[in-house]
C-alpha cells in the first residue's frame, strides 16, 4: 500500500474538522439566535472579563463600529448584553455581560473546550503522536 499524499491527507483533515465544527455545535448549544457566524460569540468571549466600550470592542474584534453596533444590539435584543454608563466618563458606554449573557459564555466555553468525541478512540500514544505532528505543522 502507498503513503497517502498530502492532499489526500488534507481532504481528511479537512473532512474531520468540518464533521467536528465548533460553530456547528455553538448553535446547536446555544441556538440559531447567534446565527451563522462567529461574531456574536467572539464577543460575548471578549466581554467575558470586563466591559469594553464600542470602539474597544470594533478593535479586538477587527471590525467596524456600526458593524459593533449591529452584533451589540442583536445581544442585547437577546437578553445577553447591555450597555451601561462608563463611572469614569459619563459620556461613554460600555458593553457589558448580563447574568443570561455569562451562562451564554460558560455554554460557549464548555462546547469550545470539549474536544470531539472521536479523539477518545486515540489511544495515549497515538494522541502523543498527533501533538507532536500538530505541533511540527505549526511550528
């Protein structure tokens, strides 16, 4: 039997990684509410140790603001943030997590967390052969 090439390689890589898509089980988690990208839940991510301004928010995320504008209203809509008057400077605000909004993330975190099922099936020495490879690839 010939070595698979690289791109047969690749297609099953490919193939695992969409079978096991984080955001496909983001939205069968936490609902078809936080639509098809991954915007909604970056920032709830983002929100998750303190509260950011919009513009704070725009530049982590690597977007423009009335884009911010759009995902902070679709949350809020939901429940999961709100925005609240900067103690520090008045004419600012800020986006915060609400209670609804932190167990959303403590949802999100558990389903990013958790590594698919399959890789249960790998013994120790074949994960240890796998991190090693992942680890040769990025590095």
């Amino acid at each position: 039997m010939s070595s698979p090439t690289p791109e047969q390689v690749w297609a099953e890589l490919q193939g695992f990684v969409e079978a096991h898509a984080v955001r496909k089980r983001l939205r069968e988690r936490l609902g078809t509410a936080m639509g098809t990208g991954g915007g909604k839940v970056k920032l709830l991510l983002l929100l998750e140790s303190s509260a950011l301004s919009h513009g704070e928010v725009a530049e982590a995320l690597g977007v423009d603001r009335p884009y911010t504008t759009v995902l902070v209203n679709a949350l809020e809509e939901q429940g999961l943030v709100e925005r609240r008057t900067d103690s520090d400077d008045r004419r600012r605000k800020l986006v915060a997590l609400t209670e609804q909004g932190r167990r959303t993330v403590s949802d999100a975190r558990e389903v990013i967390d958790t590594p698919p099922a399959a890789l249960d099936r790998l013994s120790p020495a074949e994960l240890t052969s796998l991190s090693k490879i992942l680890a040769k690839l990025h590095g």
